[in-house]
C-alpha cells in the first residue's frame, strides 16, 4: 500500500468528532419533529422537516443543494422539496417524474441503494434539467428505507466534481436510520392530521346519519313486532306458550299461531336465513304468506296428493272439496313457490315448522320445513321428535312437502325452537348445544311455562355477558289435563 493510499485512508476515517456531530444533528432532527408535532399552531410541519432534513444533510456533508421526494407504499410521490426553489405544482410534477424515470434518484428508487456521482458529466445516471438554475458536477443520493418501505429519495449536490468522498458517504450513512425514523413519523403524522381534520368534518354527518337509522331501526323494529301475534288465541283446554328474544333491533326469526276455518288452530315457528333488516323484511313475509294460503284454502285450487302424503305439484281444480286441516298445509307449497319465484335472485329462504291441530280431539298435522326437531314431551320426558319431512322454504319452485300426523295427550307439551337456542355462545365461545337442551326436555314437566322457564333459566345463565349471536325464539302448546 502507498503513502498515497495511507493517506486517503485516514482521510476517510470518521473522526471521533464527526460521529458525535452526525449523532447530534439526526437527535436535533427528530426533537424538532417532537417540538411541531406538539404544537397546534403548527400548520406546515411536513414541508419544515422535509427542509429541516435537507438543510441537516446539506450541514453534515458540505453539499450546496438538496432535494427531497416522499414516497407512498406503492412507490407514489407525496411530498417533495426542490433544490430549485418555490416552482408550480404542474412544472414540479414534470421534474420529478423525469428525474425518477431517468435520473439518478430513479436509479437509487429501483436499487435501493445509495448512488454517488462523482462527475455529472461522465455519469448517465444523472439528468441534466431544462432551465436547470444551479451547477451541479457532482451528487449523492440516499434512499430513506425503515422497516423495507421506501420512504424517499434524498439527493445532495455541489458544483465541484468529486465533492462526496467515501467519509461523506460513511457520514451520511450513519443519519440514515434516524433520517427515517423521523420521516416515518412525519407520514404518519401527515395521514392523522389529514384524517382527524376528515374526521372533524364528517363527524356532524355520522351523528346525523346515525340519528336517522335509529330512527329508522325503530321504526323497523315496531313494524315487525305488529308482525307477531299481540296475544295468543285462548282455546279451551289448550295452552300456548311463546318466549322471543331478538339479538338485535330486527329479527329474522318468527312464530304463529291463529285460528283457521273448522275451527283449526294454525302454529308457525320459523328461521330466515342470513340477519338484519333483510331477514327481519322477508320474515314479514313469510309470516303473512303462511296466514294468507292457509287461511284462504278454500278459495284456491287444492295442491294436496293424499296417495302420497305431499303438498305441492300441479293444481287440479277438480280437486276442490271440503277443508280440511290438510288443506290449511297447502300454504307452506304456495309460499315456497311464491318466494323461489318471485325472489329468487335474492337467495333468501326460511326453515319453518307449521302444524295444524283440531283442538276437539287433539289431532296434529304438521310439516317440518328443514327446521330445528320439535319435540313431544309427556311425562317422562321426550316422547316423539318431529323431524324434517321437506326441504327449507323458499329454495326452488316446486319443491315437495311431506306431511305427517300424531295425536296429543292430555298433559302432553310440544316445544318447538329456532337454532339460536342451541347456538348461542357462552362468554368462553361455548355453544349451549343440543346435549343441554336434551338433558332438559328430559326432565319431566307439569306445564309448557315451567318447561319454557327451566330452558330460558339455563340458557341465559349459559349466556351471561356474552353478546347475543343470533335470535332466541320457542314456541310450546299443551292439551290441558281436564
């Protein structure tokens, strides 16, 4: 090695005092930033840093001229101060998009990496600018990088050549990480302002809007609740229970019970799928379609297939007779077909238990449309379960429903529920499960209230504070022990 080459070697050796001066400038950068970030006065802390930053590097290296981009995550500009000055946004524009195509600062954008131009007029990475209003022969840019986001480019110039000595670069280097840190904030700090000011702003708007849903959501929910029965029919030696709990405002879950021609009761418990305003306008009508088929049997072409036990197919209007409480069963084929037909770009659909009991002799006919198994309790607990006996209501046209028929005892409950008695969460995402609600209808019960309140009790507690998931709906009827 030659004296020459000694000599260049300590010649770029930070000095002791050099390192403290660097360290001292990044800590007076960042206080500054502090300093700014406090103060509520402050209506330019982004382009003061971005000044701030330059005019620190400018002091640390000796470079006449600086110039510094912000960058967003997708590698757009945000920010930039010019070494040219105060200049219009669109000639600022045309100069930082040339000078990331094809300068130098481009170049460190792409490598990420610092580049250093000794000679400018011996370099291509550097772009000579039309109307350029300095002299500049020799430049060192810097990539800002925190956490592998570029942050920027900073770029230092001097109109002698070979200005940026290898100690420079060194120099520069050791500022980097801070130079970052405090630009980083200065993003973030730029983004929250924008977005306290956006949010300022539009809270009016939200508290308004909010009002007015509230409003609406009431409106909703008062509506739906005229939907259900206000009282239950009174029927001699009968007796029927409901217990509804919505998880919300609205509901999509829904129970019936009404009197038919012949002296028929009609009862309805049902699911529509999906939640919200949606479910809660479709449960309206179901709940009205189920009242008005059935109710209406004896004006329509009977759908009943009595070989076959099934309600559906094609209407035979010479099949018009006497109604009977099979004919009140027709409504859960016309109801599907009506919603498959008319609704079905709306995939909505509803699981429903509807049955029809003549109270004179304890007589039960029924259809389980995909709904939750609704049970006959007696006296030693579980004595039949009405399982499903056609598909969910509302899935495609033309879909066929098989009906069935048992016989109620007096003493003899039956309790029927939506799913969200068996899904609902426990605060630890413990589902209350079909094995509790078993191990409760086990257990003998004198009337339909006391088997409702052990089943609300232990559900409930079940519960605790956790949020509601889904709507509670049960639905009992009990023949009277005369």
């Amino acid at each position: 090695m030659t004296q020459q080459d000694n000599k260049r070697k300590v010649d770029n050796t930070l000095s002791a005092d050099e390192v403290v001066a660097a360290f001292q400038a990044q800590s007076g950068l960042f206080e500054k930033f502090i300093s700014m970030a406090r103060s509520p006065d402050e209506p330019e802390v982004t382009t003061t840093m971005l000044r701030e930053t330059i005019d620190i590097s400018i002091e640390l290296t000796g470079a006449e001229y600086g110039s510094l981009i912000l960058l967003d995550s997708d590698g757009l500009v945000t920010e930039s101060i010019l070494s040219r000055g105060e200049i219009s946004p669109e000639l600022s524009s045309i100069l930082i998009k040339s000078v990331l195509e094809k300068g130098l600062a481009g170049w460190v954008m792409r490598n990420r990496r610092i580049g250093l131009v000794n000679d400018t007029e011996k370099d291509e990475r550097w772009l000579i600018l039309p109307n350029q209003p300095y002299i500049a022969r020799s430049a060192l840019a810097l990539p800002i990088i925190s956490d592998d986001m570029l942050l920027g480019v900073l770029t230092l110039m001097h109109s002698m050549p070979d200005h940026f000595t290898e100690k420079i670069v060194e120099l520069i280097q050791i500022t980097a990480n801070q130079v970052a840190l405090v630009l980083e904030n200065v993003y973030f700090f730029n983004n929250l302002t924008d977005s306290l000011q956006s949010l300022g702003q539009a809270n009016k708007k939200i508290a308004a809007y909010s009002q007015a849903l509230d409003r609406e959501l009431e409106k909703c929910r008062q509506i739906q609740i005229d939907f259900l029965p206000k009282q239950l029919p009174h029927i001699p030696d009968w007796h029927i229970e409901e217990f509804f709990f919505p998880a919300s405002r609205v509901s999509g879950d829904f129970y019936d019970a009404f009197m038919l021609p012949g002296d028929y009761t009609g009862l309805v418990i049902g699911d529509v799928c999906d939640k919200g305003v949606g479910s809660a306008l479709f449960m309206a009508l179901f709940r009205s379609l189920i009242r008005i088929f059935a109710g209406q049997a004896r004006l329509s072409r009977s759908l009943i297939d009595t070989k076959s036990q099934t309600v559906g197919g094609i209407p035979d209007a010479a099949s018009i007779r006497k109604y009977n409480q099979v004919d009140a069963l027709r409504a859960v084929a016309l109801t599907n077909d009506y919603i498959a037909q008319e609704h079905s770009e709306m995939c909505m659909f509803a699981t429903l238990f509807f049955a029809v009991l003549d109270p004179k002799n304890g007589k039960l006919i029924y259809i389980n449309g995909g709904h939750e198994t609704v049970f006959v309790i007696g006296q030693n607990g579980v004595k039949e379960s009405l399982l499903s006996t056609g598909p969910a209501v509302g899935m495609f046209h033309g879909a066929q429903f098989e009906y069935k028929e048992i016989q109620l005892q007096p003493g003899e409950i039956l309790f029927a529920y939506t799913d969200g008695v068996i899904d609902a969460r426990s605060p630890g995402a413990e589902r209350f499960s079909r094995k509790r609600l078993d191990a409760l209808l086990s257990q003998p019960a004198a009337t339909a209230f006391e088997l409702m309140e052990r089943i609300g009790t232990n559900l409930f507690s079940h519960i605790g504070r956790a949020p509601q998931e889904d709507d509670i709906t049960m639905l009992t009827l009990q023949r009277k022990i005369q």
